[in-house]
C-alpha cells in the first residue's frame, strides 16, 4: 500500500526539476482544459523556461468551486493568461488534425489525429470536453508512439474512421482517460495493436486491464509507479519500472 500511495502521489513539477534541472522545455502540450491535467501549471512556467505552448481552442467556462476543490485557482488563470497571449517570451499555438507546421513539429515527427472542429463543437455543446483531447503519434527512430490524453470513445472512433490502419498502428500506447472502460473504442485497440500500453490511473481509479491485457504488456503507474521508456537508433525499445517485476534492469519488448 505505501508503495501504491508513494506512486500516486508523485510531483510532476519536482520530477522535472529534479531530473532536468538545467534544461528548458521546448513545447508543452495541454491535452484539455480539465484542472487534472494542468495543476501546477504555473509553478512549472515559474521554475522552468517553457519556450512553445499547445492548448485546443475552446471555450470553456469557470469551473468554480475553488474554495472547496482540489485544485488551485492561480493555475486556471494563468492558463487563461496563456490563452490570451499575456505570457511574455511563449509562443502560444492551437493545431488541430490536418495542420500544417510552421515551424517543427513536422520535424519533430508529431503527428495531431485529434481533434479538429468538429469535435470541439460537440465537446463545447455537451460540456464534455474529453472529446477535444488532443491524440498524437509521435514517431522516433521508426517507433510510433500513441499518447492520447484524455480522448473520448466517441473522439478515437473518429480517428479511426479518418485514418487507415497502418497509418494508427503504434509500438507503445499512453491509455486514455487513464484506462478507464468508458474511454476504450476496441476499434482504435485493434487498429494500433500496442505492444506497450502505459495506464496513468488516478488515485481512485480502476481501469479495465482485462481489456488492455489481450493488447500487449500493460503497466499502470498504480502498480508500477513511474515507467521510464526507451526508444535507440535500432528501432529497440526497452523499459523499466520503479516498483515491483520490472524494477531491476532495463527490459526489451
């Protein structure tokens, strides 16, 4: 149990700091505007140069409730801030699936599968704005990597109808919306066939490893604690855990 609570609760901020305390970060993607995923957002601006920012054009409103939440306030406000171009020294960028770069991330071997307008309108209508997450293959050393943030079922059934198989099959697989059952298509599973599936679960969360499972290793952070991956010129690609089997040694796949 300490080692699950030691796992959940580790500080995105301090793992930067701590393991990169010299370099700045070329680009920071918010995948959505939901305060899971950009608490301590001001912090890491304060700590560290961030030179690019990505965030999906949308209108969400105040989610209020401050005084009794989780969360902190200043971070909503200085994403807000961000939005408006009030942040000196960051370019502030909204592509979208089908945008052409220009400056790198072309280069850079991202490729944006979601979303585009269409799913911010139904995201904007219903409040629901899973369904605006970003969803990106990032391609290194001919490895295809798919990091979804927290896409809806309804967004990565979209992706597959947009996209040709081969175009979506990925080695390794970050799970959306932390594994959950109501965020799985089984259709975008099959079309990108993991070998890898990494599940970032919230504290309090379970998430359907009997699905995941009949798709290649998965490894959640609940369990495992953080999972480091490793990508060399040969194509290679090799993990290890913090905790437990795979905590020892570097493992290929």
């Amino acid at each position: 149990m300490e080692r699950l609570q030691k796992a959940n609760h580790n500080n995105p901020t301090d793992y930067i700091q701590n393991n990169f305390p010299n370099e700045e970060i070329f680009r920071f993607i918010l995948t959505h505007p939901d305060m899971d995923h950009m608490s301590g957002l001001k912090t890491l601006f304060d700590k560290k140069y961030i030179r690019n920012f990505w965030h999906v054009p949308e209108n969400k409103p105040n989610p209020g409730g401050w005084e009794n939440s989780l969360y902190d306030k200043t971070d909503w406000e200085f994403y807000q801030s961000l939005k408006k171009g009030s942040i000196k020294n960051v370019n502030v960028l909204s592509p979208l699936r089908n945008t052409n770069a220009d400056c790198c991330w072309v280069q850079d071997g991202i490729k944006i599968l979601s979303p585009n307008k269409e799913l911010i309108k139904i995201a904007e209508e219903s409040k629901e704005y899973d369904h605006l997450s970003y969803v990106l293959q990032i391609t290194y050393n001919g490895v295809r990597v798919m990091l979804t943030g927290d896409a809806s079922k309804q967004a990565l059934d979209d992706v597959v109808k947009n996209y040709e198989e081969n175009e979506l099959r990925s080695s390794i697989l970050l799970a959306p919306g932390h594994g959950s059952k109501n965020h799985i298509s089984i259709d975008f599973l099959e079309a990108v066939k993991p070998r890898l599936t990494v599940v970032s679960v919230a504290e309090g969360v379970d998430y359907d490893r009997d699905t995941y499972k009949k798709h290649g290793l998965v490894l959640s952070t609940k369990y495992y604690g953080n999972v480091k991956v490793r990508i060399n010129e040969e194509e290679k690609i090799i993990f290890r855990t913090e905790f437990w089997d795979y905590s020892n040694k570097w493992y290929p796949i």
